[in-house]
C-alpha cells in the first residue's frame, strides 16, 4: 500500500501527502492480466485479510464494499428476478453472520492494483470502501473484474485454492488464535454467496453487464437454491 507522507487538518478539509507508486516501482496497470499477476492480487487480498482478521472497523465503514444491500435499495427494488429479491436479505445475512470477520478492501477490482513488472510484486489503491466482512466478497469482485466466464470456470478453482494457502500461512506468521481449518470451510461456502450478493446488485443496476455471464448466473442460482 502506499505509504502516508504527511497529513494535515485544516478547517474542514485534510491534506494528505502519498507515496507516489509509481515512483516506487509500481507503475504498471491492467486491464488484462496473466496467471502470476492474478496470483499476486490474490495473494494480496489474502495478505490483507489476514494481517485485519477479527479486527473491528473502528473509524471505517461497518460494512465495507460499495454494494451492499443496506445501500442498494434503489437496485434492489429495480430487480425483475423474484427469487433472487427475496433472497438478497438471506445472502446478505450469511456473509455479515460469519464468525471469521476481517476488514475487506471495498473495491478490490483489477484497475485498483499496481504492478511491478520488474519483481512481480503488488500494490493497491483506493481504499475508500474499506470496512467489515468477509474476504470472499473482495476475491469474487476480483476474480470478476478480470475474467470472463470461460476464464471464471477455469481459473477460479485453483485461484481460491491460492487464496485460501497464503491466507493459512499469513494468519500463522501474524499469529492470530484462528481455527484455520475452519475458517476456510466457512468461506469456501459462501464464496457463491458473495458472488449472488454482487450479481444481486449489479442485475438491479445494470441488467446487460458483461459481468452477468453464465458463471456468475451458475453461482447465483447455486446460492440461492442452498438457503
């Protein structure tokens, strides 16, 4: 992330000095990426999880991500699929109910990382939606900002499969008292949780998305036929 330089209260206003990224190596940007570049923001985004597991969003959004049905009534009512309106509170409900809650980045979509070609490391930026929930609302918004369905069906299991190693070791090293184990059942399941609650949102907002492909369908309905 990139680091505070200077922060400065002035009236009603802030002034706040960031590493320049780019400066620092990290000047590439995507709109398509290879294998080990996803591999690095998944990495990221499981780094992320578990340096903020169990941390409370003191300061931040209680609920992070901009989708969210609490502020998405005006899509929610705009919905034409019946079964999936009345289940958007269900989903809603499973994803802020886990046990194993984190801080998520909001908006974690491939536009909002920067890349080191040189040493094929990652940065992130834009952290206005950051608050509480669970990590697979992030790594699905991700995997779907960057992949279309064919890539979705067969990328995605060995994409969560990352996820879910350098999150076990990354909790260990932090040293967080989490049943590791656990943890990953629980989020496994509600991965097609957390792509129904954004399919839920986007079919409300724009109905002709070309994020609203066969693979995001195929999860949606899964999701809604576990409740």
């Amino acid at each position: 992330m990139p680091r505070p330089l200077a922060l400065e209260a002035r009236a009603e206003e802030v002034v706040l000095v960031m590493e320049d990224l780019d400066a620092s190596g990290f000047d590439g940007r995507r709109q398509q990426v290879s294998r080990a570049e996803l591999d690095a923001c998944v990495s990221w985004l499981a780094s992320f999880h578990a340096t903020f597991m169990g941390t409370a969003p003191d300061g931040l959004w209680p609920t992070g991500t901009y989708w969210h049905l609490a502020t998405r009534p005006d899509e929610l009512a705009a919905l034409d699929d019946g079964a999936l309106k009345a289940a958007a509170p269900l989903l809603d409900h499973q994803l802020s109910a886990t046990p194993f809650q984190t801080l998520v980045h909001g908006d974690a979509k491939v536009a909002n990382f920067c890349f080191d070609t040189n040493t094929g490391r990652v940065a992130a930026v834009d952290f206005q939606y950051v608050g509480g929930g669970c990590g697979m609302k992030d790594l699905a918004y991700f995997i779907g900002s960057c992949l279309d369905a064919d890539e979705c069906e067969r990328l995605a299991p060995d994409l969560l499969d990352r996820y879910f190693d350098v999150l076990g070791a990354a909790l260990v090293r932090a040293g967080h008292d989490v049943d590791v184990v656990a943890l990953e059942e629980d989020w496994r399941a509600l991965y097609p949780v957390a792509w129904a609650d954004f399919t839920r949102f986007l079919r409300g907002w724009s109905p002709g998305h070309w994020k609203l492909h066969r693979y995001a369908e195929r999860l949606t309905r899964d999701a809604v036929a576990s409740l």
